[in-house]
C-alpha cells in the first residue's frame, strides 16, 4: 500500500492533520517507515512539518533548546554541545545519525532511545504544540501522545558533571545492552551533592534510578562510596529481554557497569 505524506509549514497544521486516523508524524523515519515497509498496516499516512524552529539549535545562557527535528549527527557535532555529544554518537551509524531525530529519540523503544536516556538523566523539559512537561511525565504517557513534540530544554551540564555509557555487543554501532547516563555534582569535600541517574533497556522506556541516587547522596565517589548505590541499582527495574541480551543478563551487568560510570 502506498503511504501519502503531507508536508506542512507550521506544526499548527500538521498537528490538525495528525488528527486523521492512521496518520503517524514522521521524524527521520528510521522507526515508522522502516515499520510501514515491514507491513505495518496501523500507517496509512506520514505528517511532517518543515517548521524552521524544529531544525533550530539554540545556545542561551547556559541554556539548552534543541528542536525536534535536530539529528544526532547536527548534536554530535555542534561546538557547545560537546557535553552531551557522546550520548548523539551512540545513536546507530552513521547513516541512521544523518537521520534520526531527538523528537524520534523521545518515541523509540528499547533497545532504541539512548539519546532519551541522556535527556531524562538532564532533567529535560519537552515542549509539544500542547504546552511543555517534564520528560519523565512525556515518557511515561508517550504511547497515547498525538501532539508533535516540537523541542527539548535543559541546562547545559559542564562536561565533568555529566557522564554516559552505552554497552553494546557490535562495535560501533551495535544497539544497547543497556545505556547509562549521570548528571551529578559534588561538594568541596568530593561528595555527590546532586545527581540523576537514567537507564536505558531497563524497562520499555527510559527510567531513572532512583535507588542509587538516593544512595549517592553525601557519598564519595570510590569503591566504598558507591557499594550501596550498585546494590540498588535495580531498584524497580524490569529489563527487556531481545536478541542482544536476556533480562537477567541486563540485571546482572548493570552495577558493573553503572560502577565503571561512577568511578571513570
Ligand atoms: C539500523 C538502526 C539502528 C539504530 N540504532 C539505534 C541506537 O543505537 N540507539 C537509538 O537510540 N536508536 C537507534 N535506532 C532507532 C532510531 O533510529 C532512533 O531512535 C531515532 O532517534 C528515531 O528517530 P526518527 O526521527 O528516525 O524517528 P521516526 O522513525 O521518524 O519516528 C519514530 C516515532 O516517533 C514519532 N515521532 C517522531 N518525531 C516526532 C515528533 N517531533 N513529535 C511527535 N512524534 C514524533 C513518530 O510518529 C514515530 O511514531 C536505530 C534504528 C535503526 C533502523
């Protein structure tokens, strides 16, 4: 069956046209029109809007606001965005990066959404045609979302208090065994005086783990210090299983290597 695209300058109108059953927003494509070719009927029409603010990097202040459209390959390469750079490059190929979407990134499920995880261990706010949320409320209730996710804010983290890890079996661009991401700050005396932690494959979306931030808190970050925070790292998890990894060997792997973030 042959898929209609209607191309629309404002989200105002693409969001008017999404309204129609069947229709389904394109980003890049890289999920919803490698579904359509493998027959997925639920898509009859694909939406889009040329809306330049979508395509729009904006630096502010220390300030973040990055466009839907954006893709991992504008991210990982924008000079004041270095930062966050690593969490762009661990998004496929290079291909799939030309491609891919932060506003696709948000919608993708696991194994996929690792620049989601980068975004969620931020403290990301999502903006959609409809107002704006805290990422976790936008993750949480993404699945019956119709509005265009527009943009994502955030504040710039300074590169030494953000770290993320993504482990994967294919070199380099294999999907995730999982994916971790920390935005944490430490006191004078070196210890965590703030931090997210997110996850990415141990649940159907990205999770924080708050167990292990709640441990973290007044630690030193060495061996010692973060033994409470690896035991509760899966605290609430329910990893997916799939052809790269069960979901016990994710719940095994997942202090090793949430220790190796804490300590690099
Ligand atoms: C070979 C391959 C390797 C991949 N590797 C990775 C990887 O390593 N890590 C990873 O995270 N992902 C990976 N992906 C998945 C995917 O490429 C990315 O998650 C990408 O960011 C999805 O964005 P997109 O713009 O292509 O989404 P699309 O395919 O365009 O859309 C995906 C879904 O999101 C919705 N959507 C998209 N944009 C918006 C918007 N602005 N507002 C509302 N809804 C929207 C669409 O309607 C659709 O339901 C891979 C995919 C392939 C095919």
């Amino acid at each position: 069956m042959a898929l209609a695209l209607q191309t629309f300058s404002t989200v105002g109108d693409a969001n008017a046209a999404l309204k129609a059953t069947g229709t389904r927003y394109l980003g890049g494509g890289t999920l919803v029109v490698r579904a359509a070719n493998e027959g997925d009927i639920s898509v009859s029409g694909l939406v889009r809007s040329t809306d330049p603010s979508l395509s729009a990097i904006e630096i502010d202040n220390g300030k973040a606001r990055i466009g839907a459209s954006v893709t991992m390959a504008a991210i990982a390469r924008h000079p004041e965005l270095g930062a966050i750079a690593k969490a762009a490059r661990a998004v496929g190929g290079p291909a799939i990066r030309n491609m891919a979407t932060v506003g696709g990134n948000l919608f993708a499920p696991a194994p996929y959404g690792d620049f989601a995880v980068a975004l969620l261990a931020l403290g990301a706010t999502v903006d959609t045609d409809d107002g704006e949320m805290p990422i976790e409320d936008f993750l949480a209730g993404r699945d019956g979302s119709r509005a265009i996710v527009t943009s994502v804010r955030f504040e710039l983290p300074k590169a030494e208090n953000f770290r993320f890890l993504k482990v994967s079996r294919v070199k380099p661009k294999g999907v995730s065994v999982l994916s971790i991401a920390a935005a944490l700050e430490q006191a004078g005396d070196s210890t965590v005086s703030s931090v997210r932690i997110a996850l990415g494959c141990m649940a159907d979306r990205p999770m924080r783990a708050r167990g292990a931030e709640k441990a973290l808190i007044g630690s030193t970050l060495n061996q010692d210090g973060i033994a409470a925070a690896l035991a509760a790292a899966g605290e609430g998890t329910s990893p997916i299983t799939d052809p790269i990894a069960s979901a016990w060997y994710r719940a095994e792997v997942l202090p090793v290597h949430l220790g190796r973030l804490l300590l690099g």
